[in-house]
C-alpha cells in the first residue's frame, strides 16, 4: 500500500470510528436521558376546580422550567409526595408566590429546603417545610389555599413570604396551561424568562432536531450559563449600606388597595392559623409604605413578622440588591438570597 493510500485508510478509519462513537453516545443517550430533560416549558400550570384558587401547578410534572428542572407531586405542588399527616418531623407549610416557589433556584436550596435543614440542625429534630407556593398567588389565594388544603396536613407551623404585588387582581390560567395577566391572547402571557436563553442558538439548531445527546449538552451549557449571570453583573456600590431599609416607617393609613388585597386576607390568615393553635411567621419582600405599615400592625398585634429585605445589610437600595443577590437574567433571587432568607425566618422560629 502507498502512502497516499496508507493516509487515506487512516482518515476513512478515523471518520468511521468517529461516526460510530457518536451513534453509540447517541444511542446511549436515548437510553438514559429522560424526555423531562429536554423540555424546556413554561405552560406548566393547570385550572383549578375551586374557583378562589383558579389554578395551580401539574400534577406529578416533570420539565425545565425556569432554568431549573421542575417536579411536582400529585397534589400540584413543588417537590416530592407528602403524608397527609407529618411522620417522624415537625411540618412547616411555606406558602406564597414565585420567590416562595423558588424562581429559577433549585429545588434543594429553595428557601423552604434551606430552612428544613436549618431547623433540623438547630434543634436536632428532623423538619420538613412543605413547599405550597405557587407563582403568582396572592395573599387571598394563600388564605383559601390554607383553609382548603394546608391545615389538613397538620402543620406545626406556617410561613407566609408576602410580596409588593400581592394586592394585584390575581392570574389566570388557559386550557393549554398558560399564565395570563386578565384576559386571554399572547401578548398577556406571564413568561419565563429562561425559556429563550434555553433555546438553540443557530449553531445549534440542525444538531438539536436530530440529536437528543446534542440538545441535552446544549440544554446544559446553557443552564449553567443562566446560573453563573449573576455572578458576572458587577455590584453597584452605595454610600450608605442598608438605609434604604433601616429607617422606621412613616406613620399614615394604609390604602384601600393594600388594606383589602393583602392586609385584611393577611389578618384573617393569622387569626385562623391561631385558632388551631398554629404557629404564623409573616415575612415580606416589600419596600413600600403600605406593606411596611402592614407589618408594623401585626408585630403590634404580636405577630412574629420579618421584612426579609433588611437581611442585606450590606447594599444600599432595591436595584443594588437585585445587582448582587438575583438571578442576573431575571428580577428573582438566587440561591444565596434563599440560604440568608432561611436563616432569618429560622431566627424567629428557633433562635441560636
């Protein structure tokens, strides 16, 4: 054989071993990827047949969404399948919206899982925080959600995370099971941000349609790109760190919206979980005057509350917090605004 053809063989040799590792790595592939993996989904919601809580999760769903995998149990809620009664560890319901939830956060360093873990080493008895927040529920949801669902799985105790939009009129879900803002078209379709940065660049489109192995790698890259952004957002820098949060609130009523969305469902919350002898923490992400004025009231009522912004002594206003502790490719919070989240509310309930 010459030496042109010697090479030649060579090169057809290595383009033919080259071609059958990669049907074998896509065979594999196909084999063990799960198709959830691959779905990159934002309608992941579903009507609800109690009409004061309109919608909820999927039930036992599997899918991306919000740069993270999702799971749901059999009850359309976040995380795996609960007891109906608590075995062997104290229960804590967390009910809420999307920062309750969890947005674009792993399931396992969500504010709920992080504060389970907290709780368990702080007294040495096992916890489980029961993860019954859903995005874009308000605080009439939350109530109705409790009183319909929540008090029947026995909790302990309950943690309330209410946010500044909790007074808005609430979301509606399509039969397809998107979320919309009032009324039904594309344009009031509440999205998640993920969704088109998990999409195939075009160096990746035809490889994408005919490989599961390549759109798993390209559906991993760019996860973890979506959980380094914020990391790569330079933080601002303030003059006064934590002012924006520290002063005391101005005294004056609170408006009509505020006081019939959130502060009235909020008390009522408050009394009935009092009323079967259960244990309420309010905490708030909310900087405006009527939410502060909210907890201001309650505390004076005794009510154990927590403005979960003031855990960040270190900035000095809303955007440098959002610069430092969010997603970077969305306004939610990361894991290590999670992690400080739970160490303050497990301050309240089992202080060091």
């Amino acid at each position: 054989m010459t030496p042109a053809r010697r090479r030649a063989f060579r090169l057809l040799a290595l383009l033919g071993g080259t071609c059958l590792g990669l049907l074998g790595a896509e065979g594999i592939a196909r084999l063990v990827i799960p198709a959830e993996a691959l779905q990159v989904v934002e309608n992941i919601f579903a009507r609800d047949p109690d009409p004061e809580l309109g919608y909820r999760f999927r039930r036992d769903y599997r899918a991306i969404a919000f740069g993270v995998p999702l799971a749901t149990n059999s009850r359309g809620f976040r995380g795996p399948e609960w007891s109906q009664a608590p075995a062997r560890a104290r229960r804590v319901l967390l009910v809420g919206d999307s920062n309750a939830f969890g947005y674009g956060v792993p399931f396992e360093d969500t504010v709920g899982e992080e504060l389970a873990r907290e709780l368990s080493a702080r007294t040495g008895t096992p916890h489980e925080v029961l993860n019954l927040a859903v995005n874009g529920y308000t605080t009439r949801q939350q109530l109705r959600l409790l009183r319909a669902e929540g008090f029947a799985l026995q909790p302990e105790r309950v943690v309330v995370i209410v946010t500044e939009n909790d007074h808005e009129p609430p979301l509606i879900v399509d039969e397809a099971g998107w979320l919309h803002w009032i009324e039904f078209s594309p344009e009031t379709r509440v999205g998640d941000a993920s969704a088109a940065r998990l999409a195939p660049s075009p160096g990746w489109v035809w490889a994408t349609r005919h490989s599961r192995l390549a759109f798993w790698l390209q559906l991993t890259l760019a996860r973890r790109a979506l959980t380094e952004a914020h990391a790569q957002r330079p933080p601002l820098r303030s003059g006064q760190p934590g002012a924006w949060m520290q002063g005391a609130v101005a005294p004056g009523s609170i408006s009509p919206i505020v006081s019939e969305g959130v502060a009235s469902p909020l008390r009522e919350l408050v009394q009935e979980c009092q009323s079967r002898g259960v244990q309420v923490i309010v905490a708030t992400l909310a900087a405006g005057p009527d939410y502060r004025r909210t907890v201001v009231a309650l505390e004076r009522e005794g009510v154990p509350c927590l403005e979960l912004f003031g855990l960040f002594p270190e900035v000095g206003s809303e955007e440098e917090l959002t610069a430092q502790f969010g997603l970077g490719w969305d306004v939610h919070f990361n894991a290590v605004a999670h992690a400080r989240w739970a160490r303050g509310i497990a301050d309240l309930l089992e202080p060091r």
